[in-house]
C-alpha cells in the first residue's frame, strides 16, 4: 500500500518537526519531496530481516525491496546524502554520511556503500563509537532492474552478495511459517511480521 506508506513516513516527519528548532524544521521539510521521489521508484513488495547480536555493530539487518526505475534509484542515492548531513548538521550531531556508488563488482552488479561516520572525540561520540567501531555503520547495498537491497551488520558483504545471488525468497519456513499459519488469511495481508521477545 504505497499510498499509506508515504502518509505514514510524511507524518512521521511532521512529527518530528513539531519537536525541532527552527533550523531542524527546514532541513526536514526539505525531506519530505525526496521521501515522495523514493516512494515513486519503489514498486510493491519489500522483505527485511533484522536481529541483535553480540558484538559490533549490535544488530544485524537486510531489505530487498523491488523498484520500477533502477536509474532513479541509483540518482536518489546520491541525492539524499547532502540532505541527511545537514539534518544532523542542525542537530549539532558531529556525523558524516557518505555514499560510494561502486566499492566492489559482483556477477555484474556493482556494489555500492553507504556509511555512517562519527567524527566527535566528545564522551557521546565515543560512547556511539564503542558500539559502531571506528569505522562506523556501514550499509553495502545493491541496485538491479528491479530490486535494492542492502545489509548491515559484521558478514554485510556477503549478505549483500547472497541477495544478488538469490533474491527470490523461496516459501515460508520455521517461525516465519508459524507466523503466517497462525494469522487468518494472511496471504491477503499487506505487511506480516515475526518477532520474537525474550524475558531475562
């Protein structure tokens, strides 16, 4: 459901912006146009992963997400970056966000790098830095006729690989097969989601 998808992410931005400075405020309306150029390029379906782990980074992600213009998309890639400094930038986060169009080549498909970097030597910055390491959050991604994806996490590269290699997920199995069993018509639904929640 495209359409709602772009309410829910513009009013996720208003927000935000109640809660901003004045200078915050006009770097995220600036977000709002861009938000609505990735919304026209995506197409219908996504999938994502996400977990946490021990370790650095602390978590582990990847999204496949298909796309009906894969020039648009690499395009946006590039323009989002100036967009995100600033934002951090007006929240006087010492950050740097940079986007590498082609790091590696894999079976044809080039892939790129987004990373987060940050540059403080203040106790905050430090404190993010023992969690990230010294090189930051760091996002390979990849853009092909029809589909982006992207990883995060220690073995990124490989995921990233593996999605490149294998990007049409095959049916449902263990917990994610228990979760869709256990929802009514959940062949129907728009979004279906597995999490699981531990008690220490």
């Amino acid at each position: 459901n495209k359409p709602l998808l772009e309410q829910m992410s513009a009013r996720i931005i208003d927000i935000l912006i109640k809660n901003s400075t004045e200078a915050e405020k006009a770097q995220l309306e600036k977000m709002k146009p861009l938000m609505n150029k990735w919304f026209v390029a995506y197409g219908n379906e996504t999938a994502g992963s996400f977990s946490y782990r021990a370790g650095t980074p602390p978590f582990e992600f990847s999204q496949i997400i298909q796309i009906t213009d894969a020039k648009a998309v690499n395009e946006l890639q590039k323009e989002t970056i100036e967009p995100i400094n600033s934002i951090y930038s007006s929240m006087g986060l010492n950050m740097d966000f940079t986007y590498a169009a082609s790091v590696e080549k894999y079976k044809g498909t080039d892939i790129g790098l987004y990373q987060f970097k940050f540059k403080g030597d203040d106790a905050t910055s430090g404190a993010i830095e023992s969690l990230y390491g010294k090189q930051g959050l760091q996002y390979p991604l990849a853009t092909t006729s029809d589909l982006f994806m992207m990883a995060l996490g220690p073995d990124a590269m490989n995921q990233i690989k593996a999605l490149i290699d294998n990007p049409k997920a095959g049916p449902a199995t263990g917990e994610s097969k228990g979760a869709l069993d256990a929802i009514a018509d959940s062949g129907k639904a728009e979004f279906v989601m597995s999490a699981n929640v531990l008690s220490l």
